[in-house]
C-alpha cells in the first residue's frame, strides 16, 4: 500500500504505531495529483492573459508526527497529526499543517489537511493555504490538493492553483499549477 493517502491513513489508524511503519515501499513510484478548482469546473470559467497557468516545480521534505488523542477519544477516533514542510525549488519555504484520517478496512480509508505555506513563488513573497482531500478504495487512490481561494497574502495575493504531487524513491516532488494576477 504504497504512496501519501496509504501512509497517511496507515499512521493515524488507531494503534498504527510510529510513523516509521507508514513509509512508501522503497523503490515504489507513486503519483497523485489534484484535479481543477471546484469553481473553474463548475462556472466553465477559462483563465486570460494575465492569468494563465504557470508552473512551479521542485521537491519538499516533510515530517509527519502522531498526536495523541485525548484520554476520552473513542477507540475508532480519526487520527490526527501535525505536518510540517521546507519547499525547495520554484516555489521556497515552508508549510505548516494538522491533518485528520481513517481506515475503513482493508486497504480503504481517507484523509484530510488544512496547510498554511509562509514563502517566495518565483520569487514574489507572501502565504497562502492549501487543503487536501485523499480516498483510497481497495489501493486506489485519489488525491487533490488545493490552493484555498482568496487565502494568498503579500505578493501572492490571488493566488489560485493545484499541487501536484509524486514521490518516487522516497522523494516529495511537486509541481505548483497556479494562476496569479500580474504584480
């Protein structure tokens, strides 16, 4: 059960362990990636001149750390834990994050983060949120990853986008499809 959404819903299944026991198979090749914007597939809405997708490309390390649940948890509670990033490449920085997830059985479960990523994107500086969404039914998975609209501040103010996201032998690469108005 290798990839991000596998690991993610292996460490924060109750009684997974440490995070150690989550790690993609070594050599495993993984590759998920966001769909559209909820509000650009549903208005039909294409981006001008000014807005057209760019890309932003690079790696991340991230540690991933189990928080306890409380002492009144439920046994089948969602996990929680704390993400915490350093981007290199295109986009540089750092991201800081909670994520929630389950295990349905087998090879089947879900999660969910909120991040906030304090950076420079191609060189214009600011923050921006991202939240993602992750199922696994039986192996499969589906994961999107989105920018948060209207949460870019500083020079990323309008900041609108997927992060694409691979790891393959254990490195976090990304690609940043984005929009930003011309600053």
């Amino acid at each position: 059960m290798p990839g991000l959404i596998a690991a993610a819903v292996l460490m924060l299944a109750p009684g997974a362990g440490d995070a150690a026991s989550a790690t993609a198979t070594p050599g495993a090749r993984v590759s998920v990636s966001a769909t559209p914007a909820p509000e650009a597939a549903r208005t039909g809405t294409t981006m001008t001149a000014a807005t057209e997708a760019r890309h932003a490309r690079g790696t991340f390390d991230v540690t991933i750390t189990p928080v306890q649940p409380g002492a009144d948890a439920a046994p089948d509670a969602p996990g929680r834990m704390t993400l915490s990033k350093t981007f290199h490449g295109d986009l540089t920085g750092t991201g800081v994050g909670e994520m929630l997830a389950t295990m349905a059985g087998g090879n089947s479960g879900a999660y969910v983060a909120m991040e906030r990523v304090t950076g420079a994107l191609d060189g214009r500086e600011g923050t921006f949120a991202l939240v993602h969404r992750g199922l696994m039914d039986q192996g499969a998975q589906d994961l999107t990853i989105t920018v948060v609209p209207g949460s870019g501040t500083g020079e990323l103010t309008g900041l609108t986008g997927v992060f694409h996201l691979t790891i393959e032998g254990g490195e976090h690469r990304y690609d940043l499809e984005y929009s930003l108005p011309e600053g």
